[in-house]
C-alpha cells in the first residue's frame, strides 16, 4: 500500500544535539512538507519541497535544514540552534502544480523530546 | 494574509447526535480549497472532506458534510449519527496559493471533539 513512512516514533535529543528525522513515500508524490505541532495547537510549516534538489523555508524555518535528494525522502534535521525543539512533528505529500483541490498524505508523526 | 479561525477548543455530543464544528477563513484568493482533517489520540492526520471555492454544492463524504457559506467565508464541518470513535481532535485548512506559485496548507488550531455515551 501507498503511503508516507515517518521514523522514528519518539525520538529523545539531548542538549546540543542534531538530530534527523525520516520521512519516505511511495505515493510517487512531487511535493513534501514538515509541520510542527506543539500541545493543543494547530500545525505550522517548517519546511517544504515541490521537486527534487529544491525546497523553501516555511514559516518557522530557524534552527532546521532539510534536504530533497530522491523524489521519496524529505528528512529533516533538527539543529542545536532550536532552542526549543520539543514537539511533534509531521511529514506530509501532495501533487504540486495548479491543483487547489490536491489535499495533503501525512505520515504518523515523530514526537521529539529534549532531555 | 490567509488566516482559518476555529473558535470552538473543545466540543461535546452525545453518541449519535449530530454535531458542528466551526471553521472561518479569510483569504482574497478567488480560488482555494477547504479541507477538514480529523487527528485521533495516535497522532495521524486523516483527511475527511474538500470543498473548492468554486464548487457549487455543499461536499459530503458519508457521515461528514461541509457547510460551506462563500459570502460569511466559512465552512463548517457537520458530523451527523456521532460515533465513539469520532472523540478527536478536528483541524480545518486551506490550501493558499504563494507568491512563487507553489501552494501550502495553513491550519486552524484545532477543536477537540469528545463524543458521550
């Protein structure tokens, strides 16, 4: 079955740390994107990508990098310069182009903790 | 700027009642498209229902339909015959078009459904 694969599950970073986060798809999808979503809040985009070699800063893009070297995989690095990086965090894909109506595929998350 | 408003943090129904959750927007896009996802305890966002800006009827999936009023800008999910399994939390977005042509989802902060036996 198609989908998006997010791991690991929980991840624990210590102060100081880099950590990286995967995200793989096999829905042949063009776009793929990181949210974040902190306790009782809505999701807010780090990080996203319409093609290959290729990605844009969202909207709260300090302290993470990316990178987009297949088609399938999206990871994302969250740096030591996240000063507070606790939270969950979700990959998403879509078909880019013109399409309003192209909803979103997310994977099942990765909740980060600093300890 | 696109914004989505849901003013409601938290909801209760009664098991097979019917129940609205409330969603806003504000874009100057002629073009766009509402989504509502459901996001149970497990973390996962599953996609219920779309509605473009264009679409003349209001878009139902099974039990979900979206209240959809272009002039008040709102769309409002309707679950009807609520379910135990409903207890979740409800965001709604838009899908806005940016400056360098590519297209992003934004999100409202979310409604927490619980549904009563």
């Amino acid at each position: 079955d198609g989908g998006i694969t997010q791991s690991p599950k929980y991840l624990f970073r210590k102060e100081g740390q880099n950590v990286t986060l995967s995200c793989e798809q096999n829905l042949n999808h063009d776009a793929m994107y990181w949210y974040r979503q902190d306790p009782g809040q809505g999701l807010r985009l780090i990080y996203y990508s319409q093609i290959v070699n290729d990605f844009q800063k969202g909207d709260i893009a300090e302290g993470y990098s990316v990178s987009r070297e297949k088609k399938e995989s999206f990871p994302l690095t969250v740096t030591s310069a996240q000063k507070n990086p606790t939270a969950f965090y979700l990959c998403a894909s879509s078909w880019s182009g013109q399409g309003i109506g192209y909803g979103y595929t997310f994977g099942s998350g990765t909740r980060l903790t600093v300890v | 700027a696109q914004k989505i408003t849901q003013t409601q943090p938290g909801m209760f129904v009664q098991e097979k009642e019917a129940v609205t959750l409330d969603c806003t927007y504000d874009t100057s896009d002629q073009s766009y498209g509402l989504f509502w996802y459901k996001q149970p305890s497990s973390g996962e966002m599953i996609f219920l229902i779309y509605q473009g800006s264009y679409d003349e009827q209001n878009a139902t999936e099974g039990r979900y339909s979206l209240n959809f009023q272009k002039a008040r800008k709102s769309a409002n999910l309707v679950i009807s015959a609520s379910q135990l399994g409903d207890s979740a939390m409800y965001f709604c977005a838009m899908r806005e078009r940016k400056t360098d042509s590519s297209y992003k989802l934004i999100f409202g902060s979310g409604t927490r459904l619980l549904v009563r036996p």
